[in-house]
C-alpha cells in the first residue's frame, strides 16, 4: 500500500467519469454503486495478481475515491439531458 494521502491526481478523474456516466446514460444509483465500489474492491486484487503497484491506494483514498464517484453522479444526474 502506498503512502498517500485521501486525494490523488485521480480524484478528478473519478468525479468526471461518473459526471459523464450520469448525465449521458440511463444508470441507476443501484448499479452505481455496484460498479463504484467493486471497482475500489477490484483495484487490489489487480495489483496483486499483475505484480504491479499501480492501483495500490490507502483505504482513505479508496474512500475519497467513492465520494468523489458518487458526488459526480449525483450532479450529472442534476444536468441530465
């Protein structure tokens, strides 16, 4: 595990992907969260078995990184077209 701090350059990745997600398709919150938090449970277990430390975070940039998805969707879905 890496030491970092609860933000990352990714941060404003992860708020634009899930702006973008909201806004331009049909996604329920149920799904969002299935895919936003299995993607954070997902990171690890790729690290391991691809001997790669690219997405080895702390837990609390795991969960920056959730808050981060879901206030994105929350105002792509506000500006929903």
């Amino acid at each position: 595990m890496t030491d970092m701090g609860p933000f990352s350059a990714y941060s404003p990745v992860h708020f634009l992907i899930w702006f973008l997600a909201a806004k331009y398709t049909k996604l329920s919150w149920k799904w969002f969260f299935v895919l936003s938090i299995g993607w954070e449970f997902f990171e690890p277990i790729v690290s391991f078995y691809s001997n790669s430390s690219f997405f080895l975070e702390s837990n609390i940039n795991r969960f920056a990184d959730i808050i981060f998805n879901v206030v994105g969707f929350y105002f792509g879905g506000l500006l929903k077209i």
